[in-house]
C-alpha cells in the first residue's frame, strides 16, 4: 500500500494579512483622535481665555458706567446745592457776635431755584436748618418735617463734627445716615467768622431715595459707555445703576435692573459722598461692546472628536471581530480537511486493497465497495456542503421552485443517506403526510434534510433511532429531524444556527465537525422565507423546519410521481 504524506507547508493566512492591514488605519485612527483631542483642548482653552477676558472687559466697562454715573451725579449734586445754599456763601465772614439769618433764607432759595428753569436740580426738602456751632443751638424752618429726638441728636452731632475737620476751602458736603431707621442725606454748608473759624451750618435734610431719585432725573440721557461701543445697541438701555448709602442700604434703582453678572461699584469721594454706585450691564448686550471670537469652533471640536472617537471604536471593533473570524475560520479550514482527509483515507485505503488484489474473499471485496460508496457518498456530502455555505456567504441562491412533494423528497433523502446511517448501526424511520407539498428547490431541501440527518446521525448515539417527519402546520410544511442524543441546551438553541458554532462538549470531543451544517440549513430555509427552531424531543433533540406550503393540488399524485422515478431509472 502506497503511503499518504501530508503537506506540511503552512499557507499563509489572508485573513491575518488583513488584520496586520487593518492596523495602520486603527493608528491613523488614533492619531487623529488625539490631534483632533489636542485642538478640542486648546479650542476649549482659547474659549475659557476669551470668556474671562470678555468677563473682565465688560466688568471694567461696568466699572466705567459707575464712574461716569457717579461723577454725573456728583456734579448735579454739586450745582444742586451750591445754588440751594448760594444765599449763605454769600455772607461772607461774619462778626463776632453778629447774628445769623434763620433756615427760611434756604426755603427762599429752594422757591428760586424752582422758579429758574434750568439753573440747577431742585433738592426735595424733608426740612431746613441752621445749627449755632458755638452753642450747638438747632433751629428748623416752619412747614417742613419735624424729625424726632434721636434724629435731632444725630444732626446735631454728625454735623458738628464733619464741620470742624473740614478743611477751610470747601463750599458744600454731604453726610449719609439712617437715624431712626430713616434713610437720610444731609447737604450744608457753614458760615465763618473773621478769624475763620466755624460758627454755623445751613443745610437741607433729605430722604435719601427722593434725593438720588431728583439728582438721577435725566440719568437715562447720560452716555455711561464709550459711544464706539453703544453705537450698535441704539437707543437700547445697555446700563442699570443702583446707588447704596454708606450702610448698604438701597436708595436708589434705575427703571431698568440687570443680573449683576457683568457689574462693577465706584464710591463717591471728597465731601460730596456717602453713596456707592453699582453698575451692571445687560448680558444679552455683550456681544454689541465686544468683538467676541465665534463660539461654534469648540462644538465642532468636540463633535469632530466624538466622530473620530466613534471610528476608532469601531475600527477597533471591527479588528477583534475580524481576529475573532480569522480563528473561526481557522478552526473551519483545520475541522474541514480533518472532515475530508477521513474520507479520502479511507477510499484511498480499500481502493488500493482492491488494486493490489489483497482481498481474500468475494465478501471482503462486496465489503471494500460499499466502505468506498459509504465515504464517497459522505465526501460529496461535505463537499456540497461547503459549497452552499460559500454561496450563502456571497449572497447567492441560485434557487429554482417547483412544486414537490415533501413526503417523496423525504424518502430519496432517506434512500441515498441510508448507507452512512447503517455505518453507525443507526434505524431511519419515517413519519410522513403524502398529501404535504411545497414549492421548493429540490436540491436545496435534500441538502437540508441530509444535513440534518447527518448531525443526528454524528452526534447520536450508535444503534439509536432518528426520525425524519412531514406533516402540516399552519400555512407551512413542517420537517422534524429527531434523535435520540443528549440533546441541545435552552442557551444555545439560537447560537448553533451561526456558522462554525458548535456545542462545547462536540468541540472537545472526537467528533469531527465544520460548524456550517446548521448554518447552511437556516440560510436555505431563509431563502424560502421559512423558518427553523429547536425543540426538545422524547430522548434527544428535536429539529424543526417550516417552508410555506401549498395549499392547492399542483403537483402529481404519490403513486405517479413513484411511477416516474421508476421509469427514470430503467
């Protein structure tokens, strides 16, 4: 007998070809995942520095809005009661000893003042005084507000000692008290005798809300922002101004607030002061006082990085399940020659007994015949088995319909799979409706039903009994291949319907197998919009496959059909 040597040369493996292709894009992939992350990080940087930059300008703009709200108030407050208390910087030094003229010379001023339009801003009057600081005597004009004790005492004193540290050159001033719990703001001035020292104060007292509220009278006419940077906005109100006195305490609040995101304070100084303006600038205002840098780069960034992160993922997806395909082809390219080198082993094998003359009797060589048909048979089985799993692979059918009768397709598939079935001392019984049919692909359903014979056959035990039925179900026809194995666990009635799956306990074993058989059953049932499923049999496992049926007389009788085949042979 001639010896069979194997060829040890190891083929190369395209699959891994294309991994080791795929692996300079999933670096290229990453690559541009981490520049793409680089610009995102400095685009996020460059909006962060903008953003505070944008936030600090527009707090200084603030700033300037409080600044010039202050300093335009302050002077209106300085024209107000320089020409309110304009009778008394008249006196002049006075003797001493000479007398001093009463509050009401400030009452008559207050109707001057009044009666000339435009000379200054009348200053509302809760009352008039005049304090003798010599004596510390407090004299109010008549008609006015009469304040209480603790008011009067606060006069008196706060007055007395802002007077006397003085310097000796100011006009007015202002004090800013809540004496009693009323909110009050002085504005005097004093009167000096020849050797220049105090002798008395004039002044007018206020509620200080309806001081700054008559002071801030024309504040909506006042341009508290550089024009170049208002001159988008229009006549748009761009500035809200909340004075405070010394206290905190709110005195005034323009008709317009804003949130203070964008705000700033400035404190008025000299003797004109105890107030405190905040200013704050409307924020859906900002972009029309700056040229702010376009904030769509950073989302694009992002969305471009979220994009190349996506790809890497799925490049690197696509790798393992390309691994993951290369060792299952792998295992199928060493399953199917481990499948296809048993046959040919043995057809080689008794062919060359039968060549030598190496028989010893006429049994033997009846014997030899039928073990080179047996694996001839199986060979041409595994062989059109890969073959359909390969056109299921492209896609192709290549199917042609006709009508049939699934009970006389049941019985050549039994006929022609009988001698592989009697190698494994396995009984084939059948179980048949003769008045099912279908239209089908005559060779697409043997290749089913020999496939599914052939795994209960493979996996089964020797000397049991499989069953092949036909029978109607619903609108489809129904084939149950039943064994008498260990049958197919509840987990892995979905799984081994997907090529080169097997059961764990079949891969660890002796049994050859490629993992395609099932897999070529589902493809071909699919392609006759059919179905297949799992079920547990009497022993073992039972398979089932439904094709759509027909539910009319298309096709010959039984008896015909047999009649035909017999004729076909002869």
């Amino acid at each position: 007998m001639s010896e069979v040597k194997a060829d040890h040369a190891k083929p190369t493996d395209p699959s891994a070809n294309r991994r080791l292709l795929g692996v300079p894009a999933l670096g290229l992939l990453v690559l541009a995942m981490l520049v793409v992350s680089a610009l995102a990080f400095q685009a996020y940087r460059a909006e962060q520095d903008q953003r505070a930059t944008t936030e600090k300008a527009l707090k200084e703009y603030a700033g300037f809005a409080a600044w010039e709200f202050a300093s335009n108030a302050k002077e209106e407050m300085w024209m107000a009661m320089t020409e309110l208390l304009r009778p008394v910087e008249q006196l002049g030094p006075v003797a001493r000893g000479a007398s001093l003229p009463s509050s009401k010379v400030l009452r008559a001023s207050q109707e001057r003042v009044h009666k000339c339009n435009g000379c200054a801003v009348p200053l509302p009057a809760a009352y008039y005084f005049r304090l003798d600081l010599r004596s510390g005597e407090l004299e109010m004009s008549e008609g006015g507000e009469k304040p209480g004790d603790p008011e009067r005492r606060w006069l008196v004193d706060t007055v007395w000692q802002h007077a006397r540290h003085a310097p000796s050159d100011w006009r007015v001033a202002t004090i800013v008290g809540s004496p009693g719990g009323v909110q009050r703001t002085v504005a005097y001035t004093t009167v000096r005798d020849s050797a220049g020292d105090c002798v008395a104060a004039f002044g007018v007292v206020s509620e200080s809300g309806k001081f700054m509220a008559a002071i801030s009278r024309e504040m909506a006419e006042w341009s508290l922002l550089p024009p170049t940077l208002t001159k988008k906005a229009g006549t748009e109100h761009l500035v809200s101004v909340t004075v405070s006195d010394g206290q905190g305490h709110a005195v005034y609040r323009s008709p317009w607030q804003f949130p203070t995101t964008y705000s700033a304070s400035y404190q008025l100084e000299k003797f004109v002061s105890g107030f405190s303006v905040q200013a704050s600038l409307k924020p859906e205002t900002a972009d029309l006082v700056l040229v702010r840098v376009s904030p769509y780069r950073f989302p694009l960034l992002m969305a471009l990085l979220v994009v190349t992160v996506a790809l890497v993922a799925m490049a690197f997806r696509q790798l393992r399940r390309e691994a993951a395909l290369a060792r299952l082809r792998a295992d199928f390219v060493s399953s199917v020659s481990h499948e296809l080198r048993t046959p040919l082993a043995q057809i080689r094998m008794f062919a060359e007994l039968l060549r030598m003359g190496w028989v010893r009797s006429e049994e033997e060589r009846m014997r030899s015949l039928e073990i080179i048909d047996q694996e001839s048979r199986r060979l041409a089985q595994l062989v059109d088995r890969v073959l359909r799993f390969e056109k299921s692979e492209r896609g192709e059918s290549g199917l042609h319909y006709e009508p049939t009768s699934l009970s006389l397709l049941a019985r050549e598939v039994v006929e022609a799979f009988g001698p592989l079935a009697t190698s494994r001392q396995v009984s084939l019984c059948l179980q048949l409706d003769e008045s099912v049919q279908a239209a089908v692909d005559r060779g697409a359903v043997r290749q089913v039903l020999i496939n599914l014979l052939d795994n209960a056959v493979k996996y089964g035990p020797i000397g049991q009994t499989v069953t092949l039925g036909v029978a109607t179900h619903g609108a489809f026809a129904r084939f149950t291949v039943e064994d008498e194995g260990p049958g197919i666990p509840d987990e892995h009635r979905t799984t081994i319907w997907e090529p080169f799956q097997r059961l764990a306990r079949d891969s660890n074993s002796a049994i050859a197998g490629s993992g395609i058989g099932l897999s070529v059953v589902r493809s071909l049932v699919v392609a006759h919009s059919g179905r297949v499923a799992v079920e547990a049999g009497a022993v073992g496992a039972r398979l089932v496959v439904d094709l759509p049926r027909l539910t009319t007389t298309a096709i010959p009788s039984l008896a015909d059909a047999t009649r035909d085949r017999e004729l076909a042979r002869t």
